[in-house]
C-alpha cells in the first residue's frame, strides 16, 4: 500500500518493484483510451465504489487473485492527492488482507507531487524517492482492530514523508 502524489508513482512502482503483482484502481480508468484496454487485458482488478454490492463484487474479486498468489498494489487514499499531504485511507484492502491474513507492506512515495502535481500537466525537475517499508502482519487484524490497524500503516508512511 503506496501514498499516492503524481501519476509518476505509477512508473515508480513498476519499475522497482521486481515481484509480479496486479493493480487495483478505480474504474474511472477503464474509461481511459488504451490504458483501460491494457490495463484489463494485463488482468488488473477495477474497483467499483458507486455502491456498496459493487465494491463487495471488486473485493471478492481481488480475493480471488490474491489466493492465486498474485501481490496486490493499491492507493489506499483512492486518488491521487490535492495538496501533497497524505490523506484519509479508504477501508478496502485493508478488509482483503484481514480476511486472508496477508501482510502489507507499506510505501512512501516523496518528491512526486512536486515534480507533477494532479491537474497539470508541466513536470518540473526533482528527485522521486520510494521507500519499502517492513512487511505488517494480519495475524491477529480483525474488523473490531481494523480502524488502529489502518491508522498504523498510515503513520508509517506518513513519518517518512
């Protein structure tokens, strides 16, 4: 799980991270020219969240891939972010990992909105860093622990911003 600042972190993730895994994104992006059509052939996960039965159908579905032993990268904020700050994590993946008791692996991404903030389209000159935290148990996460667990992986990524 990645803050998520530019379309940059994006190219980031790709490139560094050398374990196969799928993404999951809204579904705004399937609408996207070619980038939707690659990203469904390449077999990521489009999270509906118009409703709480379609975000269920999209959490059941990246269950699904995730038994498969895919690895799964996901923004939990949800969209990139405004103003550079880390936002408020949505519930999601985190309810994935509880349920099959996978870890996450937490991940800063510094330096990305300022080289390309959302809503523009002029990239300025700076350095991206991206930090791969230690892995976070589920071991023992439950739905009555779940808010102190998100809380948790937030604070993580946010001290290294």
């Amino acid at each position: 799980m990645a803050n998520h600042q530019s379309i940059y972190d994006i190219w980031l993730i790709y490139g560094w991270i050398d374990t196969p895994f799928k993404w999951i994104m809204k579904k705004e992006i399937r609408k996207i020219p070619f980038v939707g059509k690659a990203c469904d052939s390449a077999g990521h996960i489009f999270a509906d969240r118009s409703n709480a039965v379609r975000a269920k159908h999209s959490i059941d579905e990246a269950k699904v891939r995730l038994e498969k032993g895919a690895s799964v990268v996901i923004f939990p904020e949800g969209t990139r972010t405004k103003n550079g700050l880390l936002g408020r994590f949505k519930k999601g993946a985190f309810m994935i990992a509880a349920d099959l008791h996978l870890p996450v692996v937490p991940i800063t991404i510094r330096g990305a909105y300022d080289v390309l903030p959302a809503n523009s389209c002029y990239i300025k000159p700076g350095t991206i860093e991206m930090v791969v935290h230690e892995p976070i148990s589920t071991e023992n996460l439950t739905y009555e622990n779940l808010p102190e667990f998100i809380n948790k992986i937030h604070d993580i990524i946010e001290n290294d911003l």
